[in-house]
C-alpha cells in the first residue's frame, strides 16, 4: 500500500513539476510583465521546486574520455558478464594495454552505481576500470529468483574471474563487507583469480565500533519490525511487480532526514544563484541532486539479511559469518593485501568500523595492512570530490602499484 501511495505522489508532484518549469521559464523572460516586479525570483523558485519534483531514472555514467600522458583517450562501456541483479561493466580506454585491472565494488544501498562516476572517473587514467553495475530490483521479473547477500558474495567471485588473476578490487561502503567475504573465501580456496589487494572505505565491517544513527536504527528495533515496517511489494506498472522489495525512496528519505538543515540550506542556495544568474553554481547544485534523488529498490532478502548479518549479529568480526553453510574465516586472507580507508567527518560509518577489517584478518602480515584516516573527509567526500580526487585516490594508487607485480 505504501508503494502505490508513493507512485500516486510520484505522478502527482511530476505533473505539477512540469507546470512548474513552464511557468518558471514564462517568468524568468526578461520580456514578461512582472520581470520587473518579482518575476524572475518567482520564477527561480519555481525552479528549484521542479527539479525537486522531477522524475528520475537510471543516470548515464557519461565518462566518455579520459586524459593519459597528456593525451585525449576515447572511452566506451562494455558489458563483460550480465546477470539477472547486476552487470559487471567495463570502461575501455582506446589503445591503452597493460595497466592494473581494478573492479570497483559499488555499494547496494539505494543508488545506482553512477553515485560512484567520480571514483570511476579519477583512477581511468592509469588503471583498467570495472564496475558492478547492480539493477534496479524492481525492474528484475519475479521469474529471475532471488538475491541474498549471498548471491552478492557469487555474484563477486564470478565477475573477479571475468575480470581475471592478478586484479584488484575496492568496495565502496556496504560492500566492504561482502567484498572481504568473498576475499576470505576465494583466499581459502586458493582461488586463481583471487585479488591482490582488496581496499575497503567507508565499510561497515564492524558496526560495534564508533555506532552512527544509521547503525542505531538497525539496532534498537528487532529483526521482525524491518520486516513488517520497511519491506514493500513492487506495483504491477513494474517488470518486478509482486516481487518484495526495500524500496529505494525509503532508503532516500532516511538518509535526507539525518541532514535535513544540510538539504534544505543547499536548496536555499540553489534559489539564491538562480536569482543571482549564477548557472555554473546552480548546475553544479543540481547536478548532485540529480544523482542523490536517483534511486532504486533492493530485494527483501538481501536488505534483511544485511541488516541481521552485518548490524546485528556483527557476524563477521565476530568469526560467525556463514555463506551457503560454511563459515567465513577472516583468518584465511594470507594472499590479498588489505587498505581500509576511513573518513574523519564520516557519520554514515563511523571511524574503526573499516580498520577492524585489518584486525580480525590475523593471516595477513602486517606489512599487507595499511589504514588511512582522510582528514575532514565526511562519508560521500571518501569516494568524490577534491578529497577523494587530492588525497585518498593516490594512496588508493600507491598501494595497487606497490602488490602490482
């Protein structure tokens, strides 16, 4: 039910965005009317409240070339292995060879893989760049089965094998956990495509260490209250319609709720440099929101099997992680270096969360551990923006060029 009063709101707000923008642009005509007398200030709120209401979907990656040695390089997206939940893609720089193959893991959380373009974009230059590139679940047909953390951990090994011996990986939040899952196990197997390094930002390893609202959420309800509260059937206008689901505008409006004043101040801003004619300032606003309102669902099972597994049970620090029935043995990394990466200002995943993942990985020397602290970093400037593109990304760098051999 609440699914269909969200899609009846959806379409409610979009036609009256759409008038919204007709009327803004009348408005803002220095040849109207009122232009003298308050229009173009009506007219930019109008503005702001359209693009608020406006329909979004899945957003383009849009990194069409990449700088090298100076050189402009044409990049293309490819698909190397598609699957019911999720593709891995591939980001193909014309004539480039022999560089270190990364996959980028991008986190399952309600947004699509594109939050993570300047992540992707930034290591292009000198690295050979894939990315899990997760669906929309409520766009995947009930007939296509499930998705559980677990298939999350197969879905993992079976893109490292595509992507083949000797790659790196990075997970980017939420998959921190499952990414290091898969390492455990690959590395316990003496996998042949198992990762030479695998570094973890911003990842809730163990969320018993500095908790954040967000852990606290998960915590101080019980397992059955997600269940009955959160969990929503997709509506029959959908190709998933009847499939369970975690519905991505929930996810959305929790995370805008724990920095309302944030949101509401950078939408007075946008409104100021409308009236103000400042286009550049205002694109870049909007452009931010574009991709943070672009949102998407997650399975039932994975979402609740998240919230048991890793927020309450804390079963991978504690030894107790099982996938298809066995046990998940932090112990067994000796061959993949780890780098956990953590930002000081991070109220999503709180500082220790990540490092654990060094700690409890007591096969591993510590000369294959490595943990950096980005200063004043919050939890989205971990993987975008100057912090991440000045500071994080060359140690991200460093660390790949120096288990590259």
């Amino acid at each position: 039910m609440l699914y269909d009063i969200y899609e009846f709101q959806r379409g409610w707000l979009a036609g009256m965005g759409a008038a919204a923008e007709w009327s803004a642009e009348m408005l803002q005509s220095p040849n109207h009317p009122f232009a003298k007398f308050g229009g173009p200030a009506l007219g930019s709120a109008l503005e702001v409240f359209a693009h608020a209401a406006e329909t979004r979907g899945k957003p383009d990656f849009g990194l069409n070339s990449t700088i090298i040695d100076g050189n402009v390089v044409a990049v293309t997206e490819e698909i190397v292995v598609r699957k019911p939940f999720g593709q891995l893609k591939r980001f193909v720089r014309d004539g480039i060879t022999g560089q270190p193959r990364l996959l980028i893991v991008a986190p399952m959380s309600g947004h699509y893989a594109t939050l993570l373009r300047g992540t992707v974009e930034r290591m292009l230059p000198g690295h050979d760049v894939y990315i899990t590139d997760w669906r929309d679940a409520r766009q995947v047909p009930l007939s296509d089965g499930t998705f559980d953390l677990d298939d999350y951990v197969d879905y993992l090994i079976e893109f490292l094998e595509a992507v083949g011996p000797g790659a790196h990986m990075l997970a980017v939040c939420q998959p921190s956990v499952p990414a290091y899952a898969a390492v455990a196990l690959m590395n316990g197997q003496n996998h042949p495509a198992t990762p030479r390094t695998l570094t973890m930002m911003g990842g809730p390893v163990d969320t018993r260490e500095a908790p954040t609202a967000v852990n606290t959420v998960a915590t101080q309800r019980p397992f059955a209250w997600f269940e009955q509260n959160v969990i929503q059937t997709v509506p029959m206008s959908y190709p998933g319609a009847g499939r369970k689901v975690y519905p991505g505008f929930l996810q959305l409006a929790g995370f805008m709720s724990m920095n309302l004043g944030s949101h509401m101040t950078s939408h007075w801003e946008l409104f100021r440099h409308l009236v103000a004619g400042d286009d550049s300032s205002a694109d870049a606003t909007k452009a931010f929101y574009d991709e943070y309102r672009s949102v998407c669902d997650m399975t039932a099972e994975f979402y609740l099997q998240t919230i048991d597994v890793v927020f309450q049970q804390h079963a991978l620090p504690k030894g107790d992680y099982i996938h298809h029935g066995n046990r998940v043995d932090p112990g067994s990394i000796t061959k993949t270096a780890l780098l956990a990466i953590e930002g000081e200002r991070d109220d999503i995943s709180g500082i220790g969360q990540t490092k654990a993942a060094l700690t409890i990985a007591t096969g591993l020397p510590d000369a294959e551990k490595k943990y950096f602290l980005a200063p004043g970093a919050g939890h989205y400037g971990i993987f975008n923006g100057s912090k991440w593109r000045d500071t994080i990304a060359p140690i991200v760098e460093g660390w790949i060029a120096s288990h590259n051999v």
